[in-house]
C-alpha cells in the first residue's frame, strides 16, 4: 500500500516537472534538487510522506489498516499541496517559497 502511495506521488512529481523557464524563480534550482531526492527514494520503503503520530497511538491504541489508510492519505496530500504550493510562489517570484518548500521537505522521509 504505501509503495503504491509512494509511486503515485513520484509519478505525478514527474509529469509536473516542466523545463526550468529562462525567467526561473528564486526556488527552482532548490525544488528541482528536492525532487530529485524524492525520487531517487522510490525504492526505499521506509521513504515518503509522514505525519505526526496522533493521539491514539501514543495511547497505545493499535492502528487500523483503514486508519493506516488514511493517516497515509493524508500525509501524501499534506506533502503534495505543500510542494505546489513552493512551485506556486517560485513561479511568481516570490522568496515565501522557501518556506513552502522547508514545509514539504520537513513532512517527507528521504531515509
């Protein structure tokens, strides 16, 4: 499951990279090298998108696989938004996308 997660997140960080423009933002080289650290990670099972541990779990409650789910699909798209949101501001040219950046880098295991 979380290959699959971890695949689909790697295949649509692919189709979004586009050739860096003439005009690139402040960003570019920065997001374009974190991307391809994700992807280089494909193959590592314990890389990808993390949340922190909820309530639950540290009162010991053992997790569901539907709550694995959904803890993983959240996680994914928390990582996802955060990365276009960085992509967004680079392209308008403004630095906030370092911090957006800092945000998806912080929400994804590489190791």
């Amino acid at each position: 499951m979380r290959r699959a997660i971890v695949s689909a997140i790697i295949a649509g960080l692919v189709l979004s990279l586009g050739v860096p423009s003439a005009d690139a933002g402040p960003c570019t080289v920065a997001i374009a090298q974190f991307e391809q650290a994700v992807r280089e990670s494909a193959n590592n099972p314990n890389a990808g998108p993390f949340a922190p541990q909820s309530i639950g779990a540290q009162l010991g409650h053992q997790p569901t696989p539907g709550s694995v789910k959904r803890a993983q699909q959240r996680a994914s798209a928390a990582f996802e938004a955060a990365l276009a949101r960085s992509k967004r501001l680079d392209a308008r040219g403004n630095a906030a996308c370092a911090k957006a950046l800092a945000d998806a880098e912080q929400m994804y295991n590489l190791h």
